[in-house]
C-alpha cells in the first residue's frame, strides 16, 4: 500500500502520474485477488462446521479493519491532501471511488427494495439518478475543477464573493449531507445488527468506528482510497447472488438478459395470486378489520373506554375461573398494550387501519410489477385523475433526482481530487460505468426476488418456514412479519408484511446460498454505506473548518490548525448523526429524496447560473438559494407525515398538483432559478474580475482581456 502515498513531483508530472497508477493498479489487484480467496477460505470454513456468528464477525470486523488500515496509512496534515486528495487521482480511480461514494445504503439496499415493492414506478430512481451524471458531465465536473476551490461552498464564495453566499452554501451543505448521513448510519446500523447479532443500536456505533477512521486520520485522501476498496466489495456482493438466482431459474447467469423473461412470468403469478381463494379470504378479514376501526375511529375515547371495560372484564373472569398462566398472561398482555390516551388511540388506530386497508387490496397493496402507472387514462374521471397524478410523480420524481444528483456536495468534491478538467470528464464517464453495472442490475434482481416469493415462499406451511424469515423478524419486525391470518396453517401474500430495505440482504438466504454469501452481501451493503457516510461527514466538516473557520473567521490559521479543527468537527457531527439515526427518524428512501431535493432547490441554480451567466450577482444567487431550499423544505413539513408530527402540523395534507413530498424539489428548482435571474437584473453587475473568471472557466482557451 506504499504506492497510496506516493506524490508526483512537479517535474515531469506525466511520467511520476503513469506510474503512480501503474502502482495502483498493482496494488487493487492483488487487494481483489485477495478477498475472492478470503471469501472462498470462509465458504470452505462454512462447510467444515464454522458458525453462522462467526463468519458474521469475520465479515464485520475483517472488512472495517481493512478500512481502518487503509486510513491509518493514509493519514495526513497537509491541506491539499486531506482536502482534495492532492489533485492526483487517476480518473479510473476517482470513477471508482465515485462509484462507491454514491452507492448508498439507498442504492445498495433500498433500491431494488424500492422496485419490488413499486414496480414500473419505481424505475424514476434509476433514471433520475443515472441521469444526474450525465448534467454533472455536461454542465458542472469540468468547470468546477477549472476553477479549482475545495468545497462547494468555496466555489460560491469566489464566484459570487462576499460571506454571505459562502455561509448559505455552507449551511445548505450541511442540512442535505446530515440528513443523507443519518440514512447511511441507520443502515449500518440494519446490517451491523443482522451481520453480527447484535443490538439496531450497538450496531450504529461498531459502524461509526469503521466511518471515523477512515476519514479522521487522513481525510480526503483516505476516504479516496478507502472507496475504491469498497467498490470492488460493493459490485461483487451485488451482482453475485443475482447471478446465482438467475441460473437457478433460467439456467442463464446474466440476470439483465432474462430479466424480461422473468418478468412475465412475474406478471402471470399475480394475476393467479390476485383472484386466489385463499388471497381473497385473508384480504376480507383486513377489509372487515379496516371497517372496525374505522367505526372506532368516529369517537376514540368512548371506544377506548369499551376496549378497557372489555379487557377487564375478561381478565377478571380469567382469574375468577383460575385460568391457565399463559392465558391470564395474554390477557394481561391485552390490557396493558392498549393506547393511554384517546389521542394515542386516535393515532395508533390510524395507522393500523391503513395497514389494513393496504392488506385488503390484490398482491397486499403493491401495483403490478409491470404496470406502468396507477388508474386508467381510458376509466372513468376517477381512474384518469389517478393516472394522471402518477405519470405526473414519477416525472417529478426523476426531475428531481436528477438535478439533485448534479448539486449533491459530497458528489461534486470528488471531481476536485483529479489532476485536470479533461481527468474530471473522464472521471464522470468512469463513474456513470461503475454505477450502471449496479443500477442496470438492480430491476432484474427485484423480478427474481418476487418470482422466488410467489413461487416458493407463498404457500409454504408456517412451521416449515425458511429459518432466515424468524431471523430477519428477530432484527426488526417492520422489515419482516408473518401472521396466519386466516388460520389454515399455509402462508399467503396477504399475510406477509416485508419492507424494502431487507430485500438485497435477503437475497442470498432466498436463493438458497450459502450463508458466507449472505455475509458478504451483508458486507457489500456496509461498504455501501460506509463509502457515503466518510464522504459525507467530510463534507460538512470541511465546510465549517475551511469554510467558515478559515476563510470567514481566521484567514491566517495555520494547515496543521484548520486540519485538526475538520477532525474535531467531523468527530462531532458524526456522533450527532449517530445518535439521530438511533431513534430510527423515517425510511431510509424518504431521507434520501428529501436531501435530493433540498440539495436540488438550493444548489442547483446557483451553480449552474454562476458558471453559464456572468451576470449572476452575489445577492441574487443568496436570494435563489433561499427562496428555493424554503419553499421545498415548507412543502415537505406540510405534506410528509413524519416531518408533519414533528413540527406539529395539524391541518388537512394539501398537496399541490398531486405531487408528492419526496420530489418537493420540482417547485423548488424554478424558483431558484427565476429569483436569481430576476434579481440579478435588478441588482448592480459583478465586477470585471468575476466575468474574466467566467470566461476563462468556460473557454479556457481564449486570452482573458
């Protein structure tokens, strides 16, 4: 790993460069090497009698020490390094690290979950963040390195000048880093726990160690080469038990060329599924369910005080009749687990009855795999508002996702670490390949898990149950839970509640693997979200200390000070980060989106105004960052029902042309855009200097005046 740390000398920087890759490349090759024999050597170790817990402490602790290593001989004081990785990584490398700092715990784990559960709508995801890239080739990566600052927020202060357009970004940096790191925690602590046995919160703080060494000691520099590692355990976890389930199906092992194929088959279980007689007579018993509770829901306290009279009664009966222990336990049970309050009744009523109205509907409420949109345009009015709405969401959705991909900070930093802008286009192409080997895979993985649940899991007496469905229930039973509804001992659709989150981790015990695969998809899914997680709480750390410490409160602090205050930041935030994704806030697909668009709504125009129009003015560009992170985060609290608990919205949810809170950035974006346009003109010019720096941004190749 010596050649990590090598720099080439300013003197024949061409040659000092095609060697230090030709050492990396040495180097990654061995590393791959290695860990295909380490996954073997557990496999056989597997078959010898190793435990389960074992190979899950193996993976965990094996992968995180690699990391750490990694990190450990990365470690650096000097800014340009621990900032930007000193201009020097080769754009295959940076694709790669790319590539692994945005698979997310939401790419890795959430968005094959996502296409299973939504089906055709689902493919907004893959289009908008795959789309994304292409705006980062085409209208940021290449300027953005042209001009040469550290962090986004640095660009905004030296394109628009003055503090404030630098604090706005610096704060907008980091509300979408923050929300999207606790997502990533939260996933490490889904994996951890499942990984390893251990407790949703014990695992965040075993995965928040493997987070802080790899980005304290050495910054960017070591996060670089810490998510080139992470990638190559990212594809292979990825695509391997998708492979495998292909062949077991089709006798093809190139899943994305069956995938259609599969499809149909898909398509014909469900229209057996839905009109099945035992679906049908499970769905009626949630149907009669959501109807009680909806007459209790007309005046919960008198209902609770008859739930209360009832139980009562019936436990005192029990004693009265000296009933078995396990029936007075139930009973006890009962009382105790009804609401305190009518307003706790109220809301816990609420929620069950939407679950139930969910679990009334064909295929426990999820849309056929191949339907392109809800409703009918041909139905009635109902049917074609419907409609409507959905081709009208998944639209807003991919627009979102797109431009929020082309504004994420910890995204855009990245193209700051190559050594040139004809590197930084290079590294975009590098990193729309590396992430469309994962996103070209992810639908047909979702089709082949649903096929391999219709058609082997569905039907399955209770008591014969595959082991990994007690297991996963163990972990968190929003993610997975069974119940024998109807009595008759068989599982139906209807009966299973399974969250998208545990669909990729799954996939393994599902196809029938052998369990070290179920550990290194395990293992992928933790790379996945420890590679975002570094780059994030770097993100907002280098933003407070270069920022805001160095470049507004004390310009003459030393390197060695401004590297150690980032430390102690990053040290800070990543805790606090920690303790918010413990309390398990929301989805982790909905924190995601949110920061998607708010990055979206506050980044978006500005930057891209800053580099294509010299008129653009510092006030104007504060102003637009403003207004648009306002209205979409106003958007969000007033629609979304978590964040609507949170601030205490009481009004009836209105949402504006049907859109949904998750692309909240569709109203955001424009009026961003207009406010800077519309300001700028009314607002003095930039001064000379700002639009020679423009020009020569974007034509490098004309004499500046």
């Amino acid at each position: 790993m010596k050649g990590l740390k090598k720099r080439p000398g300013a003197g024949g920087a061409t040659a000092s460069e095609s060697a230090f890759k030709q050492q990396l490349n040495k180097v990654y090759r061995w590393y791959t090497l290695a860990f295909f024999m380490f996954v073997v050597v557990l496999a056989v170790l597997e078959q010898a009698g190793l435990p389960r817990e074992w190979i899950g402490f193996i993976f965990l602790f094996a992968t995180i020490g690699l990391y750490a290593a990694i990190g450990i001989m990365s470690r650096t004081t000097d800014a340009t390094e621990y900032y930007v990785a000193g201009r020097r990584v080769p754009a295959v490398y940076n694709g790669m690290a790319t590539g692994a700092d945005w698979m997310s715990a939401a790419s890795f784990i959430g968005l094959a979950g996502t296409l299973y559960l939504t089906g055709y709508s689902g493919l907004a995801f893959i289009l908008g963040w795959t789309g994304g890239y292409c705006l980062v080739a085409l209208l940021l990566a290449p300027y953005l390195r042209k001009f040469g600052q550290f962090t986004i927020p640095d660009f905004l202060g030296e394109r628009y000048g003055g503090h404030l357009p630098r604090l706005l970004g610096v704060m907008a940096a980091i509300l979408v880093s923050f929300i999207y790191v606790v997502a990533q925690i939260y996933g490490v602590g889904l994996i951890t726990s499942r990984l390893v046995g251990v407790a949703f919160e014990l695992g965040i703080f075993l995965g928040l160690g493997g987070i802080l060494v790899c980005s304290f000691l050495g910054g960017m520099r070591a996060v670089t080469w810490t998510q080139v590692a992470q990638y190559i355990v990212i594809i292979v976890a990825y695509l391997i038990p998708v492979v495998w389930l292909s062949v077991k199906q089709t006798g093809v092992p190139v899943p994305q060329v069956v995938y259609g194929y599969q499809l149909e088959k898909v398509t014909a279980k469900e229209k057996e599924l839905a009109s099945d007689p035992k679906e049908l007579e499970v769905r009626q018993i949630f149907a009669s369910l959501s109807q009680e509770l909806a007459e209790k829901l007309k005046d919960p306290a008198a209902a609770l005080m008859n739930d209360k009279a009832k139980a009562e009664a019936r436990l005192a009966a029990l004693r009265q009749a000296d009933a078995s222990f396990a029936d007075l336990s139930a009973a006890e049970k009962t009382l105790s687990s009804l609401p305190r309050t009518a307003t706790a009744a109220e809301s816990t009523w609420s929620r069950r009855k939407a679950a139930a109205d969910t679990k009334s509907q064909p295929l426990n409420g999820m849309p056929p795999h191949a339907a392109q949109f809800a409703g009918d345009p041909d139905g009635d009015p109902e049917a074609q508002q419907t409609y409507d709405e959905s081709r009208r969401n998944f639209l807003a959705l991919a627009f979102c996702l797109m431009v929020g991909t082309a504004a994420l900070p910890h995204i855009l930093m990245r193209y700051y670490t190559v050594p040139s802008v004809k590197a930084a286009r290079e590294s975009v192409t590098w990193s729309l390949f590396f992430i469309f080997l994962l996103y070209f895979t992810a639908p047909a993985l979702a089709v082949m898990v649903k096929f391999e649940v219709f058609n082997v899991l569905i039907g399955t007496p209770f008591d014969q149950l595959p082991a990994w469905v007690a297991a996963w229930n163990k972990v968190d039973p929003s993610l997975l839970s069974v119940t024998d509804v109807n009595q008759d001992g068989l599982l139906q659709l209807n009966e299973m509640s399974i969250g998208g989150d545990i669909i990729v981790l799954a996939t393994a015990e599902i196809a029938g693997l052998p369990y070290v695969i179920s550990g290194l998809v395990a293992a992928g899914g933790l790379a996945a979200a420890l590679s975002t997680a570094d780059g994030l709480l770097l993100t907002i750390a280098n933003a407070l200390s270069h920022d805001v410490y160095y470049k507004m409160i004390d310009p003459n602090a030393s390197t060695a000070r401004r590297v150690t205050i980032s430390k102690v930041l990053l040290l800070m935030v990543a805790l606090a980060a920690a303790y918010v994704a413990a309390q398990k806030p929301a989805d982790i697909l909905f924190l995601v989106s949110a920061a998607f668009s708010l990055a979206a709504s506050a980044f978006f125009p500005a930057l891209v105004l800053g580099i294509f129009w010299k008129r653009a003015t510092g006030i104007a560009a504060s102003l637009g960052m403003i207004c648009g992170l306002a209205i979409t985060f106003y958007y969000m609290v007033t629609t979304q029902p978590w964040l609507r608990d949170i601030f205490g919205v009481t009004r009836p949810v209105e949402l504006w042309w049907g859109i949904q809170p998750i692309s909240a950035g569709v109203f955001g974006v424009p009026l961003g855009f207009a406010v800077i346009v519309l300001i700028s003109w009314i607002t003095p010019a930039p001064g000379r200097e700002v639009e020679e720096l423009v020009e020569h941004v974007r034509y490098p190749r004309r004499q500046r005046v």
